[in-house]
C-alpha cells in the first residue's frame, strides 16, 4: 500500500523489497512496482545501480520492531531484544539510512516501541538525511484513499487471501503471524 501510494502521488519509480515469493509476486502483478529479494541480491549494491550509483531519493521503512534480516545482525538484534536490551529490531532502518541518498528522505511507517541499538546517526548526519514517522492519520487520509478507491486507481482484494469464519479468528491471526499458506491477510466474515 506504501508503493501503491508513493505510485498515485506521482513518484518515478518504487521498489519493494521482501523475501516471499508469493507477496513480491502481488507486488509486481496488483501494484505495478518493481522487487527485489533481499535473500538473494545485495539490495544497497542493486539500489544504487538501479538509481545511477546515488541511491533512492526516498526509503520507507514499512516493517517494523520485528524485522528479519539475513546474516549475523539477526542474531544480535534477537538477542539484545530477548535480554531486554532493546526493544525493537531496526534492521530494515539501517538499510533504508545507509541506501537512501545524500539529501533524501527515511520514513518509519513500520511500529516501533521505543529504544533501537547500533542506529547509524553518522550516515544520518553526514548525508543530511531527514528522517520521518507517523501513525496513519485516519481522519486526514480516508476520504482521500476512498476516492482513489472509487475510481479503481487502489484495489485491496488481492490482499485478503485468507477469507475465514469469525470461529477461525485464532487460526487466521496465527497464520497471518507465521505467514503460512502465503497468508498476506486473514479476512473474517460471520458465516464464511
Ligand atoms: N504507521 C502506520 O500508521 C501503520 C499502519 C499500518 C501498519 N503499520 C506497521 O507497518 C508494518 C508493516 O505492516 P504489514 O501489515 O505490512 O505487516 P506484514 O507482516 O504483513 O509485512 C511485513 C513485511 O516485512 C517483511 N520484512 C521483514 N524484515 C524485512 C527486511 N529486513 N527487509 C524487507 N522486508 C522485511 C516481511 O517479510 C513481511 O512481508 C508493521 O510494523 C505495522 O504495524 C503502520
């Protein structure tokens, strides 16, 4: 939704990257970006050839305090949050500060609680990056998203994956949780 959005206002070019087949599939078929699999490519080294060798104008970060990453700083970032000595995983953050460009912009959409270790002020600082946040602004956004929705610009359907019976509320929020069955969204319906 963050690439479809970055699309509608106009941006060049998006790329989402993740490591599930099925939902970098949906990317490409229902959004119209391109992807990148971050278990199989260096994704700063293919950033930086995709954008001429500057890196991206602008980095979302829509993943949030739970992020995987390949390599040894999963195993830390697990670890240090485990002994309560942080409280989130902010391993996509460090990518998206160390790919976006001097000058550009990071947004942390994904939630975080509240203290990251090994968070790389000096890229920040030395790139003069300006960093962002939010919380959705329901109010401010909803009518706005309901009209792109009214004329087929943003569709949502390919989303809900799983359509369940209230009754299959734990199994779908667990299947969701574990991404089982390519679960992208566990939809419920009373009587499905
Ligand atoms: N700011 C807001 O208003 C707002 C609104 C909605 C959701 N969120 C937050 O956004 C985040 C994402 O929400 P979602 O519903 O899409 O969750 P989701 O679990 O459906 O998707 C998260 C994706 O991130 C991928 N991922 C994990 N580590 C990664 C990494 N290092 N690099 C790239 N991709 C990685 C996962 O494979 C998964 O596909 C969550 O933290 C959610 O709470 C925030």
């Amino acid at each position: 939704m963050a690439a479809r959005a970055a699309m509608l206002m106009g941006v060049e070019a998006v790329v989402v990257i993740d490591r599930y087949d099925n939902r970098l599939e949906q990317v490409r078929t229902h959004i119209g970006a391109e992807t990148l699999d971050y278990e199989e490519v260096d994704v700063l080294a293919e950033l930086r050839e995709m954008t001429g060798g500057r890196g991206p104008d602008v980095c979302i970060e829509a993943v949030g305090m739970g992020a995987h990453s390949p390599g040894p700083q999963y195993l830390y970032d697990q670890i240090k949050q485990q002994m309560r000595l942080q409280t989130d995983r902010p391993a996509a953050v460090r990518e998206a500060i160390y790919a976006c460009r001097k000058g550009g912009t990071v947004f942390t959409l994904g939630v975080f609680a509240g203290l990251v270790d090994k968070f790389p002020l000096g890229a920040v600082m030395n790139k003069a990056l300006t960093l962002r946040g939010a919380q959705q602004h329901g109010h401010r956004y909803i009518p706005e998203i309901l009209e792109h929705m009214s004329r087929g610009e943003l569709q949502t359907e390919h989303l809900a994956t799983h359509v369940m019976s209230n009754e299959d509320g734990p199994e779908g929020y667990r299947m969701f949780k574990d991404k089982e069955d390519g679960c992208v969204r566990a939809v419920f319906r009373p009587g499905a």
